[in-house]
C-alpha cells in the first residue's frame, strides 16, 4: 500500500487570486480613500511569504509566529504603498479573517471521489501543503478532512516544500511505505518529491519531463493506485 501526500491549492482545491484580494479587501475595509490598485497587491505579494524563500528555516515562525510574520509583509506592503502607519497596521491585521472566509475555495469536481478511492483501496491519504496553520479549517468546510490520515502543513512545522525536512516529517509518521507526491508545482512537489525518495504526479498542469505521472485530472490518479 501506499501513502499518497496531496498538495491543496491548485491541486485539491483553487481560489481566485486568494492572498491578493484578501489584502486588497482588508484594506478597503480599512481605508475608504486611497489611490492603491489591486495591480498593486499584486505586485507586493510577489514576494514575502514563507513559500518564496522555502530555503530559509521558518520553525521559529510556527502557529501563531506565522501570522505575526505575515502581518509584518502586509504592513510593509502597506506602507510602501503610502498607507500610514496605523491604517496599515490595522489593515494588515485584518487580512487573516479574510483568508480563512471558506467559501474563497472551490474543490475539483473529482477531488473527494478520488480521495475515497485511495481509502477503499487500502492506502493512505495525508495532505502535505505550504500553507497556513489553519488549512484544517478549510478542508473541514470541504468536507475532505476525513479522507485524511493527517495534514503536515508548513504553517505549523516551519519547512516549505520543495524542502527535504518538509518531506521526511511526512514520511516518518510512516514505516516501509511507498510514498507519492501529488500537486501542480513542477518545483514545489515534482523537484521536491523526487529529492524525497517519492514518486512523483504533476496534475493541472500539463506535461513535466520531471514527474513521473502527468494528469490534466484527479480522476486519472485512479489508474496508478
């Protein structure tokens, strides 16, 4: 049998634009005038989170330290785009809640279907994600939490993928297993994957001579369990 570690965004379940227009609103929750463009947003948020530098370790910013860095890069973001230093501190603190608003999220069609199937077949699902500590939150809202045996989350271990450390805590939950990675980032889970030992299942995303499966669906995964 088998220990199947998902990724979640892109691969379980998509947003749109999900850490942008949570910034965005809470800023205009928070400041009724100001010239900022959600282009802007964007732009900041091309850089700061944990997942960009995935070579950094991030332990000493786990649980609530995570947050408490994020609001630092919100804040930062909010001033360098002329916010005044209490708006954006208010604003920064405000993005959180929007985050974790459950219906920013959408399961593939396919996705809790093919996550039973693994179960009934005898192998083990966990999710294995960079992501915030809450993540559980949502896939409770989902409906998905129960297919899973556990969640390693880096918001909560303080590696982020493609980084090996993120991939061995996974693995030794487990003994004597054979293990799979699958999400939609050729680095992230494809590069990050292999370097573990892991087979490897690109899905969204089209070919990548890297993986060792492509699948434009979940509904495919069905065929190597």
């Amino acid at each position: 049998m088998s220990v199947f570690c998902w990724d979640f965004d892109g691969t379980l379940a998509y947003s749109d634009h999900l850490w942008s227009n949570s910034v965005f609103r809470a800023l205009n929750e928070t400041v009724e005038n100001h010239t900022v463009t959600f282009q802007d947003i964007r732009r900041c948020n091309q850089t700061g989170f944990t997942w960009h530098t995935p070579e950094r370790d991030f332990t000493a910013f786990v649980g609530e330290k995570w947050w408490e860095l994020m609001n630092t890069h919100f804040y930062n973001s909010f001033i360098s785009l002329g916010i005044s230093e209490s708006e954006a501190r208010l604003a920064s603190e405000r993005v959180r809640a929007h985050i974790l608003l459950p219906e920013n999220y959408t399961l593939f069609a396919d996705a809790a279907a093919v996550l039973k199937a693994a179960n009934e077949k005898g192998h083990t699902n966990i999710i294995l994600s960079n992501n915030y500590p809450e993540l559980e939150v949502i896939t409770d809202f989902l409906g998905i939490t129960k297919y899973f045996d556990r969640l390693v989350v880096s918001g909560l271990v303080g590696y982020e993928k493609p980084r090996k450390e993120i991939f061995d805590i996974a693995k030794s939950f487990y003994k004597n297993e054979n293990f799979v990675m699958i999400g939609d980032n050729p680095t992230a889970d494809v590069l990050g994957g292999k370097a573990a030992g892991m087979t490897t299942v690109l899905v969204h995303k089209g070919f990548d001579k890297n993986a060792d499966y492509c699948f434009d669906n979940l509904t495919d995964i069905i065929s190597i369990m």
